[in-house]
C-alpha cells in the first residue's frame, strides 16, 4: 500500500507501526504520550546527553535574560530548545573503537544526513571546553562518514541493517537506509560539520580512511549529477498520494541542459524539484567543495584530490553566476530558486535550509552582495509565492507544509542572515509569540492560528533556534534585552 506523509508521521511517533491518531498528533501539534517535549525540557535522569559547556551556557543566557516578561520567556525558551537535540535525539555509543553517535530528527526515529549535521552544529563552538562534546561531535562524524560510504544517494538512515517504510521505492533501496532520496544538501551539511569541528578543535581523528572514502563518494556524486554523460545511475520513483514525493519523467526529473550546475532530483525538504538545477544547493556544494579541498590538502596532504574539488567548485560558481541570475520585472538581476539550462526557472524561496535567504550563513556570496540585497527583498515579499503575512507575523513557508503556514526555521535564518536589528528583533518576537505556549519551535504554524502547527518535536528548528539566540548573545548582547 502506498506510504503518504501523514503515515510516515505515524510511523515516525510510534517508532513502527503507524496509526492515524498518532499520524495526527504529529501533523496537529497536538501531545502524543510519546513526546518528550510534552512538559518542557526532560528531567536530567531523562536526558541522553549531558555537557556541562552546554549547561553553563544556558546558565549565562539565563542570568543575563532574567526571568520576567518576554525576556524571561525568551531564556526559558533558549533553555529548553538550545539543548534539545542532545536531550532527546542522541544516542552514543562505540563502533570498532570509534565514538558513534545516531541522531534521530525528533518525532522521526531516522537519522537524516541534513538534520542531524544542522541539529549538532551548534555545540561545535563549545567543543574546545567540552571533551564529552567532542566525543560526542566526532561520533557524528564517523557515522555519516560510513553513512555515505554505504550510499551517497540517500539522505536518510536506520540505527542498523534493517528495512524502511519506503522499501517499495523503484530505486535501490539497500539494508540501513530509511530514504533514497538524492538531495545535494545531504552530502554537503557532513562537510559543514567536519570543517568547523576541525576548525574548532584542532582534532583530526575522525578523519580517517572511512572519511575519506565518503569524500571521494561525494566528489564522485556530484560529477555524476552533473548529467554531462547522460542521466547518471539515480532515480527514484515512489507510488504514493502525496505528491511532492513524486519525481517527474519516471523518476529521473525533467530533462536539463548540461551547463556545469550539478542535479538534485529533492529539495532540503525532502520534496521533489521543478527544475533540477536547485540554485542553493548548488551554492552550497560550491563551499562544500572548496572545504572538502582545504581539509584534504591540510589532513592528508592530498593535493590531487584538493585540486579536483577546488575544479568542480569553480566550474559550478561559474555556471550559477552564467545561468542562474535571471533578471525579474519587479527586482531585477536576482537568484533563481531552480533552473534546467534552457532557461526555465523556479522564482520562489522554500522555508528549508539551505535555501536563497540562508545563501551567506553557509558561506557563499555576502550580504551586502547587490543580487543577494534584491533576492532577498524579492524574497521577503508577495512575489514570492510562499511568504505569508498574518496576524501572527510574516515568514517564508513550503510547498511541503500547504496553506498559510510559516516555518520557524525560516523566521530564524532570516535573522541569521539579517544586517538589520529592527529586523531581527521582529524575528525574534514573532518566533517568542508563536511558541504556541510549549516552548519549543516547530515545522510550520498557521500565521494566523499559531496553536495549529505541526511537529511538536523537531529538534532541528529547536537547536537552530538556540543558535540565534546563542549568536546574539555574543555579539548583540542589548538587542537580546530590548525583547
């Protein structure tokens, strides 16, 4: 029987079988008995994880916000969602003498490459103080580097060797992936993740052979998905009721025009692209790539393989700034979301990261960049179809979420990528506001109803939440007080 979304959220909230109460207390907000979430931060005996550099930062930002009016319930909620991911989602463990830590989402019992490389990133500064973090940073390491090694095309995975709700996908599935669906972001977050740990703590243990193999994979992958010798060996094709699962032309995307740009038949939200040519995560691999080169030639002193990536991520900057700056008759020269080399393009933002507003937190292009200036005030307005405005607020929401639904992600990057205090304190009142009373963020509120949201356990809007917060903290300490 086909598998929808609402039944992988009944399978995600159970663990195993779904049902529909439970698939529509996940999609409603709505307490499940089996939400951890569901009275605030868990006890310390319930926690998975502990790291006293974590909790002597909540500390700080916890003296320093007070406890009353919107202050107090913004330190409340930097308290519960800040250490939400090593709360509730990690569990780590040993894998042939090495630290191996699985991240589930939340409410999903699988480990995603994208979430749970974003859900970590925020610990990465306090690693240097924190050798359980560290521990804990290069166990997530190892196991997407043995992720990728196992297959470069899923973005998803079991703890184990065992089967997925998506067994039935025409694409081949293998033992230990939950999901095969080939999203560029997937293979780049691993590589985000690797180079500041690096960058952070000097440690270079966890870049070992298995490392190394899953850059070679990514490197290869990305090759392939530029399609310049036909379709390359993915494809993916889902019989199912939902249809952002569904990849058109039979599973291989709408036809393109080889240019350079690299293919992704998904979206970081896991739904299926227009046009394969997805401008921010190309973006994103051109940085990738050029990290991948410094860590290899730095680590393992292997300057062939660091020049063949700096190669490939010049070939694809090149080809964005040739076939992915289009010129908008209210704008001007902006972004593209998605184009395919005839010159189709997609003109939207999707509230997923990475999208066109998150272009200068991972590193590409700045935000003082003219294109990125009119992108984004494109971007932040009626012309595009998936900004809404409401009595709650204004954010960008996602075709994977219809209706008028914002994403608390989105409100929060906007933030991230704001050079604007005005801006971001608005970002942060509405993201206090629409809490919807528990405290924690979620995948998408309705911005007119905020008590109607779905996901009431999602780690990675948690931790990215606590990362704002955690940012202005250090470096506008008065804009946090001004709440």
């Amino acid at each position: 029987m086909p598998i929808d979304r609402r039944q992988l959220l009944g399978a995600a909230v159970l663990a195993s079988t779904a049902t529909s109460t439970r698939a529509q207390e996940a999609l409603s907000g709505e307490p499940s008995a089996v939400n951890p979430l569901a009275n605030g931060r868990p006890g310390p005996a319930a926690r998975h994880f502990r790291s006293p550099a974590v909790d002597q930062t909540i500390a700080q930002v916890e003296r320093r916000l007070g406890r009353r009016g919107d202050r107090g319930k913004l330190a409340r909620m930097f308290a519960n969602c800040f250490p939400n991911t090593l709360d509730t989602t990690v569990e780590l463990g040993e894998r042939e003498g090495r630290p191996d830590a699985f991240v589930i989402t939340g409410d999903i019992p699988a480990m995603w490459l994208r979430d749970s490389s974003a859900q970590v990133q925020p610990y990465v500064s306090l690693a240097p103080q924190d050798a359980t973090l560290r521990r804990l940073l290069a166990g997530v390491i190892h196991r997407q580097s043995a992720s990728i090694v196992l297959d470069p095309y899923a973005n998803a995975f079991n703890k184990g060797p065992t089967g997925s709700p998506f067994a039935s996908d025409e694409t081949e599935m293998k033992l230990g992936v939950w999901e095969r669906k080939w999203e560029i972001d997937s293979l780049c977050y691993p590589v985000r993740l690797a180079h500041a740990y690096w960058k952070a703590t000097g440690d270079v243990t966890p870049f070992d052979a298995v490392w190394r193999e899953a850059a070679k994979a990514t490197l290869r992958t990305f090759r392939e998905q530029q399609r310049k010798d036909g379709r390359g060996p993915y494809s993916n094709k889902r019989t199912t009721g939902w249809s952002p699962d569904m990849v058109p032309g039979q599973g291989w995307g709408h036809p393109i025009r080889p240019v350079g740009l690299i293919c992704s038949l998904f979206r970081p939200s896991d739904d299926a692209a227009t046009f394969l040519f997805l401008v921010p995560s190309n973006m994103f691999a051109v940085v990738s790539l050029r990290q991948m080169a410094e860590m290899h030639e730095a680590i393992a002193g292997d300057a062939a393989f660091a020049a063949e990536c700096r190669a490939l991520a010049d070939e694809v900057d090149a080809a964005l700034k040739a076939h992915a700056i289009v010129d908008h008759p209210v704008h001007g020269a902006v972004w593209a979301y998605e184009v395919d080399g005839y010159g189709g393009r997609v003109m939207m933002d999707d509230a997923n990261a990475p999208n066109l507003i998150s272009a200068p937190y991972f590193g590409y292009g700045s935000t003082s960049d003219p294109v990125y200036r009119r992108t984004r005030a494109m971007l932040l307005s009626d012309d595009n179809p998936w900004f809404h405005k409401g009595t709650a607020g204004e954010g960008i929401g996602s075709p994977h979420t219809p209706g008028r639904r914002v994403w608390p992600i989105a409100v929060t990057m906007r933030a991230l990528t704001s050079t604007d205090d005005a801006e971001i304190l608005t970002c942060l009142r509405t993201l206090i506001a629409t809490d919807a009373g528990t405290g924690f963020m979620h995948e998408a509120f309705d911005i007119d109803d905020p008590t109607q949201f779905s996901r009431p356990w999602f780690a990675w809007a948690n931790t990215l939440f606590g990362e704002l917060v955690l940012t202005l903290f250090r470096t506008k300490p008065g804009l946090l007080e001004q709440v």
